[in-house]
C-alpha cells in the first residue's frame, strides 16, 4: 500500500462545531424507553425508574441533546397522554411500529431523565394527526412559567418550573408514504410554517427544524427541501436530513464508502437551501440538522415478521442491530463527514441511543453493554470539539461501481485553540492492507504525540455481546511517532483511529 498523506494548518479552518453535532435520538420504539431508559424493578434504577448503569454509559459520551418521542411515532401521538398521574395515563395503539404505547414516560419524565444524563432535549411535535394547536400548546406547557392553563396544568403535575426546552423539531418525515399524516410538500411547508409562527409567539427564545427528505433516495428530493423551505425560510432555524447505509450481500467495498453518499446528501441539501436564500434576497443562512443517521440493515427483516406475526406488544425487540467492527468504521467515517461539513451542519443525532440501533445495549434485568458503534462516537463527542480545519489529503484509492474513487484513507482534525490540543480521525478503507499516513504538521509547529488509539479486528463482523461486552475495543498503538513536524502512523485494514496531540510546552 502506497503511504497517504496529509497536511495540516491552522489557518485553514471549515468552521466551528456546536456541540450538538454528537446529539441523539430516542423514540418510543422496541426498547429504547421500556427496557431500555426506563426500567423500575431494575437493580440500577433510581427513585424515577432510569436505569443508572444506562445513564453512566450516556454521561461517559457526553451526549449533547436528544431528539424524543420520534421519530414514525410522534405522527401519531397525542402529547396530553403522556402528562398527569400515570395510572390515569390511557393505553394506546402505536400504528407505526404496531405495538402498544403505556405511556408510563413522557414529557415531564423526560426532560427529568434528560437532567440526569447531563443532556438537552430535542422535542418533536406531531404535524401528522395533530397540528398547530397541539404545538402551541405543548411550548406553552414545557416553557411558559405560570398563570395560564397549559403552564398552569404543568405546575399541578408537579413540574414549578419551567422545562425551558429551546430546540423543537417540527414534525417528523412528513414526505413520506408511511408516514401517519403524509402530506406533499406544499401542505407540509404551510402548516409548518404557520406552527412556527405561533410556537416562537409562545416563545420566541426556540429554535426549530423543518423536515427535509427522510432520504436521498426518495422521489420528490431535493425539490422537497425547496419547496418547503420557500414555506418556511423565514420561521426556522435547520431543515433536517435522514439516512441510513446497510451492507448490501458481501459488498463490503460499497459499503465502507457509504460516507460518501452522506456527503453528497449534505452538499445538495446545502446548495437547496442556498436557492431559496438567494430566490428570496435573504441575508439568513439556513442550518442543517442531520437528526437521523446509523447503519442499519441486520435487523429489518426479523423487525417486518416481528410486527407482522406479534402486533400490539408493549416494548418488543425491534431495530435490535448487533453492530460489527465494520459498521463502526462506517459510523467514523458519517462522524468524519458531518465534522467536515460543521460549517453548516450544526445538530445532528445518532438515531439510536439505547437498544433501538443503539451504541449502548441492555439485558432486561441484566447488564448494559457498548456496541462497536459506541467508540467512534465516544470519541468524536470526547475529542471532536473546537475548530474543524481543512485538511489536504493524497490517498491511494480503489474503483467502486458505486462511488467510483475511493480514498482508502478517509480524515479530519480538529484544533482547541484554548487547550492547544488537537485531533486528528481517521478511516482505512482497505479490507486487506495496513494503509502507512504521514501527516505534515509544520503548518502546526511544536505538537507532539499524545494517544494514539485503533479500533481494528481481523474479523470485520467481530461484535460485543453481553457475555463478551469487550470483544472489540479501542487498543493503543505504539508504533506512531511525530519527528521533525511529520507525524507518521500505520492503520489496520478497516479500522477507526483516533491520534490526538498536545502543544509541546515552551
């Protein structure tokens, strides 16, 4: 394999990241709330019925926001059944994922779960079965202090204060088909829109995303993105981006390049938006938020017959992906491609947290486990925080039928001017070779190394399980040195690497 290389200078910066780009997701969907979050008769749980050993593993990554309740579900959920004593909660059919919701968790427990994980909540309002008045009044539940009779109402469910919730999203997929409430782009944008103005007359400190394309691969996109934007340029902040990669048979070539499929998705939402920008004479530059993304292919099938042959259960295993070495390479790989798109790109979430195609598993009664997946967004959360530079990058490639040339090497840094410290990820695409990088850093004078760490398996579909919760993990490596400002590394075939340098001081 032909060494790769990389320069790298301070001054050549893409942007800065909002923290919220490490965000994530946790819809009412198989166990990720019932068994997942929320388990009473846990060992761990605490006086709410979280589950604590899950809330160490959330707080070790330093989640940022989580969008909540969905996701399919919010399109048909009415939000007044999750609020109130619960044994006066009603029971009801979740059509999206044909189960039962008991509306044990909702609004208020929450928010008070999303306190002890140290996390923000992104919420979701309904735009399928409910509308402007449900949305209002929900702002006016979470974020009005008192005197009125949704605040009000909140104060006499034991909630004084109140929840202050900043970011909502607007809906969820509503292009498309499977969608409970399915509308075309112009009805969408014009009952976004009109949300939008009445939830910011309620409060006007919120932000808010518009639905974008739930994909690349849909009909209508990107000309729903610009439709809906002319709606609803001037009431919200992001419009958000969906997309999940799988494995296609044994094409594990395509499908370590799926990343740049995630690239091109970004660049032409980003171009859409900039249209309406310009059609509009607007100074407004509008924001990305890729609140969906993972890799998700193990489990679809078993999910159908799941729904198909067992409907109306409550918290069934559904989207319950055993993640491999491979799909946390590519998971890097979509975290490296939203970092270089940071400029833009300001919210995204991992979608899911906990068992729903989820870096953080759990056993009923049991122990919670990291997936493979857990790692490169451990890390990215950790590390990947300051000022994204633009890296110069000449990399041996391969042919692909898909993406035609694929750099084996796929990377970026980031620089925290305060702390001089600096990042540096990076993916071998390669399934066979050790791919040698040597990266110039005379660009960024006096660093030298801190770490070091590989994650890299000869197996590529090597897991964690419950029973071997440490199968693959990050190992160091000791054969990457910076002399004479080149720093020089190997990277296993299908690996995800983090090198991270220091100032040298004086």
């Amino acid at each position: 394999m032909n060494t790769a290389r990389v320069s790298i200078n301070k001054d050549f910066r893409i942007g800065e990241v909002d923290p919220r780009l490490f965000g994530s997701f946790i819809e009412h969907l198989g166990r990720a709330v019932y068994g997942g979050i929320y388990e009473p008769d846990h060992p761990t749980a605490d006086e709410l019925g979280f589950r604590r050993d899950v809330l160490e593993l959330i707080r070790e990554i330093g989640v940022p926001v989580v969008r909540y309740p969905g996701g399919n579900f919010v399109s048909g959920y009415n939000w007044e059944d999750g609020v109130g004593p619960v044994a006066e909660r009603p029971r009801r059919l979740d059509l999206a994922w044909k189960t039962t919701e008991p509306n044990l968790v909702g609004t208020n427990e929450f928010v008070a779960w999303a306190k002890c994980a140290g996390t923000e909540v992104n919420l979701a309002v309904n735009l399928g079965t409910r509308g402007i008045d449900a949305a209002r009044d929900l702002v006016e539940y979470c974020n009005h202090p008192a005197g009125t009779y949704w605040s009000d109402l909140r104060r006499s469910h034991g909630v004084d204060q109140p929840h202050g919730v900043q970011l909502w999203c607007l809906g969820n997929e509503m292009d498309g088909p499977w969608q409970i409430g399915h509308k075309t782009a112009a009805e969408y944008g014009r009952i976004a829109a009109e949300a939008a103005k009445v939830m910011k007359w309620v409060d006007p400190s919120i932000q808010l995303v518009a639905c974008g394309s739930s994909n690349a691969r849909m009909a209508t996109y990107p000309d729903w993105e610009a439709t809906v934007l002319d709606h609803v340029y001037d009431h919200v902040e992001f419009i958000s981006l969906h997309s999940y990669h799988g494995l296609a048979g044994d094409d594990l070539a395509t499908f370590l390049a799926q990343s740049l499929a995630m690239d091109d998705q970004i660049e032409t939402v980003i171009a859409a938006c900039d249209v309406v920008k310009a059609k509009k004479r607007s100074r407004k530059q509008m924001m990305l938020s890729f609140d969906e993304w993972n890799v998700w292919y193990h489990a679809r099938d078993r999910d159908r017959e799941t729904m198909r042959q067992e409907p109306w259960r409550v918290a069934p295993l559904l989207t319950e992906e055993a993640y491999t070495l491979a799909d946390a390479v590519v998971v890097g790989s979509m975290l490296i491609s939203l970092l270089k798109h940071a400029d833009r790109v300001k919210i995204a979430c991992l979608a899911q947290l906990v068992n729903a195609l989820a870096p953080i598993m759990t056993v009923t009664g049991g122990r919670a486990w990291r997936q493979t997946t857990f790692y490169p967004y451990l890390h990215a959360s950790r590390y990947g925080r300051g000022t994204v530079l633009r890296l110069a990058i000449d990399s041996p490639s391969y042919e692909n039928a898909e993406f035609g040339k694929v750099p084996f090497l796929e990377a970026i840094a980031i620089h925290e001017e305060e702390s001089e410290m600096m990042t540096l990820f990076a993916v071998n695409r390669s399934l066979t070779d050790v791919l040698p990088i040597e990266v110039d850093l005379r660009g960024m004078p006096g660093y030298r190394l801190i770490e070091h760490l590989e994650l890299a398996d000869a197996d590529p579909d090597a897991t964690n399980t419950a029973e071997r919760p440490n199968a693959v993990v990050p190992r160091a490596r000791d054969d990457t040195s910076v002399e004479n400002g080149v720093l020089s590394a190997r990277l296993s075939p299908i690996s995800w690497n983090l090198v991270r340098l220091a100032k040298a001081a004086g």
